[in-house]
C-alpha cells in the first residue's frame, strides 16, 4: 500500500477512533501509524484539541446580552410572514 493509500485509510478513521468506536486492531494500526506520521499525527492531534475546545465552549454560559438577542431574533422571525 502506498504511503498516500495508507493515509486515506487511516484519517477516513479519525472520526471513529476519537469518538471510542473504533475496532481496537484498527485503532492500534491508527496509532502505530500515527508514531511515523508526522502528517496524520498532525491531523489526530489537531483534531482531537478542535474537539476539546467544542466541548469546552458548550460548557461556558452564554452572557446575557447574547441570550436577549438571540430571543429577540427568534421573536422577529416568528412575528415575520412566512414567504
């Protein structure tokens, strides 16, 4: 398998391997990839903080100010005619 065949293969896992529902053989031939990937390592780490930092945001409460135009955009959408 060419290196470019390999990296298509494993970065089509990334999703699952980062979600836990990737095959424990699959997600070993992933890491041990990773190891002499620098690209794909790369792409796993970058992935796995863009994931981190989501989770963290959804845990942050929204300021008031944002909460009160969110529902004033919502109640002039409502208040809209529909097209």
């Amino acid at each position: 398998m060419t290196p470019d065949a390999e990296c298509q293969q494993i970065l089509a896992g990334v999703s699952a391997y980062l979600d836990g529902e990737l095959a424990a053989p699959d997600c070993e031939r992933l890491e041990r990839h990773s190891r002499t990937c620098a690209s794909c390592a790369t792409v796993v780490a970058g992935l796995r903080e863009t994931i981190g930092l989501c989770r963290d945001a959804s845990r942050a409460p929204l300021p008031e100010a944002v909460r009160a135009k969110a529902r004033a955009s919502i109640a002039n959408l409502l208040k809209s005619p529909s097209g």
